[in-house]
C-alpha cells in the first residue's frame, strides 16, 4: 500500500489500515480490552513474534494468548527473562546463559556464586513482581554478532559472548529495558 500504510488482514477476515512499522502493542489498542490484558504475543503471516516487533507490510495476524501453545511459549520466554532481570538485581555478578521456554515453563541457565535457597526463591519472586510493577519499556534490538559480542564484553558475560559467537545466525535479537 502507499502512503505508509499497510493492510492487516485479522482471523475473522476484517481487514483494517495501520501505519508501517505498526505493532503488535499498537494494534491491540483497537481491539477489546479483554484481549488486551491476555495477549501475549502475536502470529505475524504464520510468524511467532513479540508485541513490541514492528510489522512492515500487508498481513495477516493472530492475537496469542496463554490458550495458545505459542501464547505460552512466548509468555515463559518473557518469564525467563524477568527472572533473569530479577536474580540479576538480586545478585549482580551472576552471569546469564540460555532462558528458553520449555514443555511446561521455563528455566534459565546462570553462574552464581552460591547455590540458591528457598528464601532466594521468594526474593526473586517478590522481585519479578516489582520489576512488573515499575513497568518498564521492553527494547528489542537486532544486532549482528560483532556487536552482540562487544555488548556482552562490556556487560562481562562470558556465557553469553560464547552463545552469541557460536550462534548460527548473522543477527541476534536482543531485548532490554532500563533495568537491565
């Protein structure tokens, strides 16, 4: 379409004009409030994407929520990456790895110093439920390795300067925020 503008085409078949590099966050503002709090991500021409990820053309969507199995896949990579915000505000040395969604949640791979208790457990809840609260902008970037690695150098991850050199791929997302 001209103009800047695009077409997206919703799962009932309407289809509603948006401006480019529109996202998921934006288009939710026009739909029921309902789906609003649910949401979780967003199916992008067959494409599992975050809510914050612009779209820059003509498509076709779907809104996920937890009811979907890529809604909650999405939702325990968000999780694993809160609690890596917060064990990090907890423990400021700890050094991160992986934090995939899995079958049933999620987990995320980390070096620290000592091993972690159930008191630290209820800390890191208690933190994750506070970083939510302060609501933070969530940025993503996309970054080709060379950069992620000198990112990570200067943030002192080791496991994460292996992850990214080893990754597969030229172009590494990376989401941030003020706390992290």
């Amino acid at each position: 379409m001209k103009n800047g503008k695009i077409k997206i085409k919703f799962p009932d078949g309407k289809t509603e004009v948006f401006p480019k590099g529109v996202t998921g966050l934006e288009i939710l503002r026009s739909l029921p409030a309902r789906l609003q709090e649910e949401a979780t991500g967003i199916k992008v021409n067959g494409e599992v994407k975050s809510l914050p990820e612009p779209i820059q053309e003509d498509s076709e969507i779907q809104i996920l929520t937890f009811d979907d199995k890529e809604g909650r896949e999405v939702f325990w990579h968000s999780s694993a990456h809160l609690m890596a915000h917060a064990v990090q505000r907890l423990f400021p040395q700890t050094k991160f790895g992986i934090g995939p969604a899995i079958e049933n949640g999620f987990y995320y791979d980390i070096d620290l110093d000592h091993p972690l208790t159930p008191e630290d457990f209820e800390k890191i809840e208690a933190t994750m439920a506070q970083i939510v609260d302060e609501n933070h902008p969530i940025i993503r970037k996309e970054w080709n390795k060379k950069e992620a690695i000198e990112y990570f150098k200067q943030r002192n991850e080791d496991l994460k300067i292996g992850i990214a050199g080893g990754a597969g791929r030229w172009h590494i997302h990376l989401f941030t925020g003020r706390f992290y």
